[in-house]
C-alpha cells in the first residue's frame, strides 16, 4: 500500500507546511476533476438517444465516457 506522500507525489519536507499544501492542492485538482465528470455526464443526459447514436454510443456509455475509460 502506497505512503500518503507516495499518493500525493510529494517527498516528506522539513516544513509540514510543504506537505499540507501539496495535500489541499491534490484535493482541489481531485474536486476540480469530479466537478468535470459530473458536467460531461449532465451534458451528454441532455441528449436524445438517437444523437447519442449518431456519436457511435449509447447511454450506458455515459459514465465510462465521462470517466475517460471508454474503450470502443
């Protein structure tokens, strides 16, 4: 299992307030990322089924679009 400074990238620093900084900027890209999933799903529920099947997907599609795991 990986250390806590091994998730967020960071070497432990001298000052802890290096590494708290680094945490709160790994949360912010974290909440920046699911605000973007979040908007990419809303947008393509917006859709008829048919647009989506002229886009080649389907609405089970959807979250793994959105996930940017879809794989054709």
């Amino acid at each position: 299992m990986a250390t806590l400074y091994e998730f967020v990238g960071a070497r432990p620093v001298g000052r802890p307030q290096g590494f708290i900084a680094q945490l709160g900027a790994v949360v912010r890209q974290h909440r920046a990322d699911v605000r973007e999933r979040r908007r990419i799903e809303r947008e393509l529920s917006t859709y008829t089924d048919r647009e989506l099947g002229d886009l080649g997907i389907s609405r089970e599609d959807i979250p793994a679009i959105a996930r940017g795991t879809f794989r054709r």
